[in-house]
C-alpha cells in the first residue's frame, strides 16, 4: 500500500482563484505529485468534472490514487512525463479543457526519498522522476568530463563556481550517494550564506536527468492547443530558468493574440504561506487564458 503523502501544495488557494474550477469542467493535472492541488481540483469540480492526473514518477501515481480513491472514476491516473501531454490529452479524449495545472516543484515526499533528490536524505545519487529511464545523475557525475560537468552546473544550475566544484568531482570519482555528493561539493567551495553549497548543484543535475526545462517548451504549446476558449493555464515555478520560459511563452503569446495574461507579474505566496511551509518562499504563479 502507498505511503500517505508529506507534500503541502503550495498557492493551493491562488490557483483555485485564477484556474476558477466549475462544476463539470474538464481538468488536466501535469505534475499530480502529493495530488493537493488535484483533489482541490476535484472538489470544486464536481460532482461530474473530469481530470487527467499525469506524473512520471510511478510512487507518486500510488500514493495519489490512495489519496484521491473517493474521486472514483472522475480522475484518470496516467504515468507519463508532461512532455508527451498533447499525445496523452488527446489519447484519452481531453482535447478541449477548461483548465490545466502545471506544478513544477518537487513534493516532499520526493524530496524525502532515498532516490538522492537532497543532500539532506540518506540515498543513491539517482535523481530520476521514473526509475525506468536509462541514465540518472550518478552517470552524469561520474562519467561526463571536467568541462561538460561544469557546463552543466553552470547552465542548469547557474552556479557561478561551476568549475570549482567539477574539478573536485572529477577527483573525487567515484560518487555514489547524495551525502557523498554535497559533502564534497561543501569541502570544494564553502558555506556561502544561507542556501547550502550544494544546492545549486544538486538542481543542475535533477534538472539534466529528467531534461525538464525541455519537458516544460514541449508542454506549453500542447496546453494552448488542448484549452477550450476561455480555458485557463496555471503554472507554479521555483527557479529562474523555468520561470523565464513560462513568462517568455505568454508574453509571446499574448502578442500572437492566443493566450491573455490574467496579472502582469506572477503570483508569489504571502507570508504567512512562507512560514506555514518555507518551501513554497520560491514559487511563482502565472496564469494565462485563452483567446
């Protein structure tokens, strides 16, 4: 049986504002993680709406289809990374919807797992959303040479030390663990502030494994393709580089008259979301309708 989820979503009640749920709407969750945004979905959607629940991690698909067991045949679980969501969409009959979410975070319960997500977890350097795919970040460390691995941290990660921190990899081969990883990464360069040294690292790679930023090009179109008129895309960011293709995307958009921007800066959580769940002092919302 699944582990009961960790995960807090996060702007659980500004994406309710701006997504707008309806009784009867037809909804597609990209990113169903702990699945609280999808049973909020659900909620304000019934007693008849639909959703389409994709994630490409299967333990996240067990641990929702407990979670949302009420819901009965309302929702349809799909394991599928986001980047397929047109094919996904369209193979199950949701090809005019009246909302899409993307939650682009990790939930807790990734994080807490032993699949190297954090440096703070005991776990394989592993870092792939679906076990199934071939190369994890163990590969990527320990195999790329000094300047690919720099490249990568720096691009992904923007990690101004990129080089530093390659060079004591590559001395330090071979890597196995997530604590492995970070300890040498924190020996390398130091503690800088209040972010841990490895963190920007360790997004680098999670990001490189499960080529996400291209994940995330594919699925905006394919969303604008699957929205009914006056259907609503909400996507929740928490780096700078996927926030910049969001925001990128519907201001391009917005001037090739397909979406209408709903706020003109993106939705952050208010303090009192922040110190509930610190996780969330990152997110970004930004909400688009179509035209």
């Amino acid at each position: 049986m699944a582990e009961s989820t960790q995960h807090v979503p996060v702007l659980l009640q500004e994406v309710m504002a701006n997504l707008n749920p309806k009784a009867g709407d037809r909804l597609i969750d990209c990113t169903l993680g702990g699945a609280g945004h999808t049973a909020a979905l659900l909620d304000r959607s019934g007693p008849d709406g639909q959703l389409l629940a994709l994630d490409a991690d299967p333990d996240a698909l067990e641990r929702a289809r407990t979670r949302l067991a009420d819901f009965g045949k309302r929702v349809i679980f799909v394991h599928s990374n986001f980047s397929d969501l047109y094919k996904v969409a369209t193979a199950h009959g949701f090809d005019a919807v009246d909302g899409i979410l993307m939650d682009l975070g990790l939930s807790s319960d990734q994080l807490a797992s032993t699949r190297g997500f954090s440096f703070q977890h005991a776990g394989a350097l592993d870092m792939r959303f679906d076990p199934a795919q071939l190369e994890s970040a163990a590969d990527l460390v320990n195999t790329l040479d000094g300047d690919e691995l720099a490249d990568l941290i720096y691009e992904y990660g923007e990690e101004r030390l990129s080089r530093r921190i390659a060079r004591a990899i590559v001395m330090a081969r071979p890597i196995r663990t997530a604590e492995q990883l970070a300890e040498v990464i924190a020996d390398a360069i130091g503690r800088r502030g209040r972010l841990h040294p490895a963190t920007r690292t360790f997004q680098a790679l999670r990001i490189a494994v499960n080529d996400e930023l291209n994940a995330l090009k594919n699925a905006l179109p394919a969303a604008v393709n699957l929205l009914k008129p006056g259907g609503r895309l909400a996507v929740i960011s928490f780096h700078s580089l996927e926030d910049r293709i969001v925001k990128q995307f519907i201001r391009h958009a917005a001037q090739e008259k397909t979406l209408r921007r709903l706020h003109k800066k993106p939705i952050a959580p208010g303090e009192t979301e922040i110190k509930a769940n610190p996780r969330a002092r990152s997110a970004k919302l930004r909400v688009a309708e179509k035209v």
